[in-house]
C-alpha cells in the first residue's frame, strides 16, 4: 500500500509504499532525513497511479509512460509473444484467462492425435 507523509522540519510531503502490518513503523523524510513524520490520513492507494520513466528489462527499453507500457504489450501481441502486465487485473480474472487457455491447449492436444488416426484408417495405412 502507498501511504502519504508528512515532514514538519522541512515542511515535505512524501509517500512511502509498505505492507498494512508495518503501517505503524516510522519513517524518515527522504528530504532532509528526519524522523520527525507523520502519516496523513486519507485512503491508502494500492498502486502508484502514474508510471515514471523506467528502463524495464522485460522489453529491453524505457518505458515513458502507461500509454507507452500498452502499445508495447501490443505490438508484441501483433508479433505473436503475449506479457501480461501485472498488477492492473483482477487476480480472478487472470486465474480465469490462464485456465481457458490451459483448457483449449489441452483440448487440441488431445483432438490432434484422434484426427490422425481416423486419417490413418480412412487412407488404409
């Protein structure tokens, strides 16, 4: 989770992401390095909203931004190699998608060898 500070000495609001069991863990200003924080209240976020400029390993580039995160995952899609980004979707939705494609690998795998033997036997080999 993504919780906001704040630095009474030099006056610098700050965000910290940690687990909800730390919650109550202090924290140091990344301004000026003082332990002098306090949490503000407001809804924690459970992602960052906006995605900075990054090299990301998985595409072996920059990625500037979220718009430029999806038209990399498409043109991969166009190429034929599909990533998922994680994070975005539901993890039911996920399980969901991985098991229809798990089924339908598996119902072909499974239907290819029955379509050669009837071919087998209808060419009497």
């Amino acid at each position: 989770m993504i919780y906001p500070y704040y630095c009474k000495p030099c006056d610098n609001t700050f965000e910290v992401i940690k687990a909800v069991a730390q919650i109550d863990a202090p924290e140091t200003c990344t301004s000026c390095g003082s332990v002098s924080t306090d949490r503000r209240i407001g809804l924690p976020r459970l992602g960052v909203v906006e995605v900075e400029p990054q090299f990301n390993p998985a595409f072996g580039k920059v990625i500037r931004n979220k718009s430029h995160l999806r038209s990399e995952l498409s043109r991969l899609r166009d190429q034929g190699k599909e990533m998922v980004e994680i994070g975005d979707e539901c993890p039911n939705k996920l399980h969901r998608k991985f098991a229809s494609e798990r089924k339908e690998k598996r119902a072909k795998r499974w239907s290819e060898p029955v379509e050669k033997q009837l071919q087998e036997v209808m060419h009497g080999r």
